[in-house]
C-alpha cells in the first residue's frame, strides 16, 4: 500500500511509521525537513498541492494538531483558534481535500489524545477538540465516498514523551510509541470505520 | 434566582424559559427583538457589554449555536467556520466571559443536539461541534472557579420543531419543549456538574 503520513516528523507520527514501515510511505510536515514533502493543515491549497506531487494513495494519516495548554479562565481568544484550526479543522481539512486523492476502499487515520477521556488540569482545549476529532470521525464514516474508510486513534501519552508531558499527567501509565503504531496499523489494514482506537494501560 | 438566558427567541430559549419561569429571568438574543438585550456570541466584547448591563446572575443558560447543513463532501471552508465560531466558540466565549460575572456556587447551563450520538446525513458540522461541546463541559468542570457548576442540555428534535427538521431525521421521536425546558431546570436547580443532560424519546 502506498501511505501518506502527514506530521511524520513528530514523536506520534514517528510511532505511526513503526507499524507502517512495511508499506510504501510517503512523509510530509509542516518543516519538510527530513520528509519527503511540505504541508500546512491549515491551508487547504497547501494540502492540495500535497496531493497534487504525491498522487493517489491508498491511506492517509495525521499525526499532527497543534494544541495550546493553560488554565481554562486565563485561555486567551488566540490559544483557542490555534488549536481550533490545527487539531481540529486542520484534520477534517485533510479529509475534505485528501477524499479526492484516496484510492476506493482506501483509508484515513486521525489523531486525538486519551485528555478528553481522562482530563488533566490546562488542557482544556486539547481535550475540546479531541473529543471533536472523536465525534467527527464516528458520524462521518456514514457518508464517505467509494467505500473509503476513517478511523482515529486516541493514546494516552507516550514513553517517548514523557519527559514533555510527564508532569502535566500524574498518574498516567505511558505506552511505547509501537504499540500505537499497532493502532494505526490496525485501522489501515484492517476493515473497520467510525471508530476510535484507545490506546491506554 | 436571577437568570440569564441567550437566544431566548429561538424554540430551544422558549424551551428553557418553560422550565425556568418561576425565576428572574432576563433574557437576550442576536436580534435583541422582544428580549431585553442584544448579544452576538461570536464577538467577546459584545458578550461582557451584555453582562455589564446585566450584572451578577446566578445562571447563564445558552440555547443557542448556529450550524450549518451540507453533506460532507460538498461542505465549504465557510461552513465549516461559520458553525464553529457560533455553536462552539460562541458557547465557550460565554462561559470565559461570564464567569467574571456569575455568583459563587452559580451555574452555566450550555446546549448541544442528539446529532452527535445518532448521526443523520447533512449534519457533521452539527454533530461535530456538539461532541465537542458535551465534551468541554465534562472537562471543564472540573475547573471553574468558586463553585460555578457547569452542564449541557444535548436534546433531540423538539415537537415544535418538527416541521423544520423532521424530514432530516426520519425515525426520530421528537420531544415536547417542556420536557426540555425540566432537563435545563435540573441543571440549575440541582447540584450536578460535567453533565450532558440527554433528552430522548
């Protein structure tokens, strides 16, 4: 298969490529650097103009969506639209434009994060559009086109980051970035849509 | 209690007024006809100019949050924006800004649709702006100040509604706006909080 992995530079996209290595896989980012491609998820000519270097593919995944953590009263206008437009239209825009490149019966795999399940102090906006990405993906596996199927995967916080996020996350148990790749894995080869693949411990 | 409730003309506000009119009731609309005030949730300096003129509550109820309807790949960039600002951001604007002004131990009371749990064609921007929505509230209240308790009323179609939505959700058993207007009474009479308020048939 051939698979496009947008935000293949990030610690979450590197954990994708673990459980897609074995597929023809085309790397895009925001950077490009070290990628195969340049892409900007909150312009819809630039993931068009993706599409347009790279072709059909059989799978598309997102492994970005920028976030902006703080305490909910002091969240400012900016830290919400930020976030608004890159982990959650950012990635339904990568649907919209992508629909028109994805081959029938092909897939996409989005991306979300266990904080809307299991919420932790100033990350209210990561956890809002998680639960978005979440809802998103369940109502509008209904109505893709030519049999394409969507899925996202929501994982709790990886060994790889922890040194990052550790702190903000008390109590949470991190998964190895592999076994999140095996969900992504699992949504690409497999048949099922509309769902979210929870990865915690 | 005095009471403030936003889009008190639309058929969700006159709803919510059935279950809250033993209160003092102060009510607000975009248009601002027939209401005491004019307010635009999409605009932040227009929602704390509403509650200068208001003053403490000691709840905010929110009925309403304008979506578009469009099959998803034919949805426009506008669609999609225009739904989130007013539905999702515009509810979340009105509690950032609204909590300078609600009373200890004081209640916001949002709203979001049964489209995010029983998916119907035309309405992924409905249904991913309620997911959200329900979402934010369950997070978020774990973190407001002073007590402030925080709920959404997610409701199916209502009977008063029907004609205009009933050809878009064959199957579906509207409900009376009365039964809605109790679901909107429990939040702010009871003690619950980070709760989605489900009213179906």
């Amino acid at each position: 298969m051939k698979i496009l992995i947008v935000g293949a530079n990030g610690l979450m996209g590197q954990a994708a490529l673990k459980g897609l290595a074995h597929h023809d896989v085309v790397t895009a980012s925001r950077s490009g650097s070290t990628c195969d491609h340049q892409v900007d998820i909150t312009n819809t000519a630039s993931i068009r103009a993706l599409f347009e270097k790279v072709g059909q593919v059989d799978a598309v995944i997102c492994a970005v969506g920028h976030c902006e953590y703080a305490p909910f009263v002091t969240m400012t206008d900016d830290q919400w639209r930020v976030t608004i437009e890159s982990k959650l239209l950012g990635q339904i825009n990568l649907v919209r434009v992508g629909c028109d490149y994805v081959a029938d019966c092909g897939s996409f795999t989005l991306i979300s994060g266990i904080l809307n399940i299991k919420p932790v102090p100033e990350a209210i906006a990561d956890a809002t559009t998680s639960g978005a990405i979440d809802t998103f993906v369940r109502c509008v596996a209904h109505e893709m086109p030519r049999g394409i199927r969507i899925n996202v995967v929501n994982p709790t916080v990886l060994e790889e980051a922890w040194d990052v996020y550790g702190a903000m996350m008390p109590g949470f148990e991190p998964v190895p970035g592999a076994l999140v790749g095996k969900a992504f894995q699992r949504s690409v080869e497999g048949f099922i849509s509309g769902e979210v693949l929870i990865v915690d411990a």
